[in-house]
C-alpha cells in the first residue's frame, strides 16, 4: 500500500503512466470499435496530462482514436498519415481549479475507441497511452 497523499497535488515531476492499452487487429466497420477499457480503482481518482496513440500499419487517413470518461470524450485523435508508425497526442483542458489534469472519478470507466473511416478491418498495432497522476480519495477500503 503506497499510503496516503497528503498535499492537495501532485508534486513536481510526479506525473507517469496511468494506463496503457494496445490491440493487434479487432475486426472493425464504419463504426468506433472499442479498442480498449479500464475502471479507476476505488480510493484515487486519475488526472489525465495526456493522451497519446500509435498506428504501426499503414491505414486510412481518417483514422480518428477517441478517449472517453464514462461515454463522454476526454480527448481525440487524429491520425492524418496513411504511413505505418504514425504517432498522435492531446492534452486535455484541465478540470477548473487544477493547473494540470482533467479529473476521472474513483470508479469512472475509462474506454478507447477508433474510427477508421473504412469499411473493412480496423487498422492493426495500435497502442494507446494515458499520461497523469492520481490523487487519493476517501474510499471503502482500509485508509
């Protein structure tokens, strides 16, 4: 157990992964395929710094990767390269009163999705990445 966080924000420099994902080829339409999910853990809610996507395959280049909180968009993507190994990131704007982060709630779930533009297979080796820090919250489990 890392313990409690006693300052109101991250310190300096604290800011690291919170989540990663990656999918090789999920048959996919003309529709957002679901690429990934996650649920907060009780007792922390995540402040997203950044979000950032990679396409190993050549592709379409309407290639749109959208991060959503709970089914609302936290931040989108567009991938604007028909090349393999193409890169993209955002930054969310920061919830009100914070410098840095958009709040994720203790218990929110956390998906992936992308929209090729295509009708056929959903392009292969994505990987996904959600940069931030957590802050503890008054939970259920032992404090």
């Amino acid at each position: 157990d890392i313990g409690k966080t006693a300052f109101p924000g991250p310190a300096w420099g604290s800011k690291s992964l919170l989540w990663s994902a990656s999918a090789d080829r999920p048959a996919g339409s003309s529709v957002a395929v679901v690429m990934g999910g996650i649920v907060v853990p009780a007792g922390e809610d995540w402040y997203a710094t950044e979000l950032m996507a990679f396409r190993g395959s050549t592709h379409s280049t309407a290639s749109v990767v959208t991060f959503l909180d709970d089914s609302t968009t936290i931040g989108t993507i567009a991938i604007t390269s028909s090349l393999a190994g193409v890169a993209g990131s955002t930054t969310p704007t920061a919830t009100p009163g914070e410098y840095a982060g958009l709040r994720i709630a203790s218990g929110s779930t956390v998906t992936i999705e992308v929209l090729d533009g295509a009708s056929t297979l959903v392009s292969a080796n994505w990987q996904f990445w959600m940069y931030g820090y957590p802050r503890f919250v008054s939970s259920t489990r032992s404090e």
